[in-house]
C-alpha cells in the first residue's frame, strides 16, 4: 500500500459513513418529532469542532495534499499502519452501522429525545451505552492510522474527543431523567465506550 492507496480508502469509509448516516437521518427527521432538545451553543460548536476533526481537515488533506497541503506534517509511510488502519476503519462502519440500526427511531444526531423514546438495552447496546461513541473512536484510530500526517491523522481523536469530553455527561444527564431508575440500572452493568473498561 502507498500513501495515496490509504487516502482513497479513507474517503471510502467516508462515503460509507455517508450512506448509513444520511437514509437514517432523512426517515429520522420525516417520522419522529423531537420531544426533548438540549440543542444550544455549545452542542454546536461541538459538533463543528468534531466535523472539523473527523471531516473537513482530513478530507481536504487527502485531496489537496498532492498540492502540498499539510505535507510538512507528513511522516514517513508504513504500509503495516495503513493496512491496520484499514481493519480498524472497517470494523468502525461496522459498530456505526449496528448502532443505527439498533437504534431506529430513537437515534438523534444532537441531544435530543424523540417522541415516545425507548431505551436500547441489546445488541451492541448490551455492551456499552454509547457504541456510536465507540464507532467514532474507532474512526478516529483509524484515521490516525491511515492518514500518516501529524495533523490530519489525529484531527479526528482530538476533535471528536473534545465532544465526547464535554457531551456525555449532558446526555446521560438526559437519558437519567427521561428513564429514571431504568436508565440507572443499565449504568450499573454496562461501561460507556468500551465494554468491561470505561
């Protein structure tokens, strides 16, 4: 593999992070009204800081880096890294798409609540509370991996990590005063992110 072989691959994975977020997003937003909103200023200069990370910089670092955009951060290229950072892409679209579907009509892209909200308990679910986290984690390791660039590469952990920093607390915050002692139980036997650890 070369440098611009894990470029490509890693605009593939955003095409297909696309085609699974997008379908849902359109049904999610013609069928359930939102019922609970904590959408303010600062969610959205969240998601922006995350979109910038995940998103804006790395895409036009791997379109515009043969023009020289952020090639002073580049380092030397491993293959090895580049085909890990593959599986571990992969296995990110994999948990995306699960959650996505495990969720249906309760999945939001902010905080919010939709109207009869349910809480999921299985699948991915069953493991931890918030496996779309745990996707975008994975998204953010493989970029790193893939994107051998000292700036593009960990843009995506930095900013969703800034996200997930100063969001989860708000949600589970949410997701306890929607469901009471429910919601308490099922943090009781599950972790956050990664099964068994956080």
């Amino acid at each position: 593999m070369i440098r611009l072989v894990a470029q490509i691959i890693f605009l593939a994975g955003v095409i297909g992070w696309g085609a699974i977020r997008i379908p849902h997003e359109i049904k999610n937003k013609r069928r359930n009204r939102i019922d609970v909103s904590a959408v303010d200023l600062r969610e959205r200069v969240l998601l922006l800081i995350s979109l910038c990370g995940l998103g804006i910089v790395p895409i036009a670092y791997c379109l515009f880096a043969s023009k020289g955009f952020l090639r002073f951060a580049d380092y030397p290229f491993s293959p090895l890294q580049a085909w890990l950072g593959t599986l571990v892409f992969v296995a990110a679209l994999a948990l995306f798409l699960a959650t996505h579907r495990q969720l249906g009509r309760n999945w939001s892209q902010t905080l919010e609540l939709r109207e009869d909200h349910t809480l999921v308990t299985h699948g991915v679910y069953r493991l931890v509370r918030h496996p779309m986290y745990s996707a975008f984690f994975l998204w953010g390791l493989g970029q790193v991996l893939l994107l051998q660039n000292w700036i593009a590469g960990p843009a995506g952990l930095i900013g969703f990590g800034l996200l997930y920093a100063f969001r989860v607390g708000r949600e589970e915050a949410m997701m306890r005063a929607a469901f009471g002692q429910q919601y308490a139980d099922y943090m009781n036997r599950t972790k956050r992110v990664i099964p068994f650890i956080h």
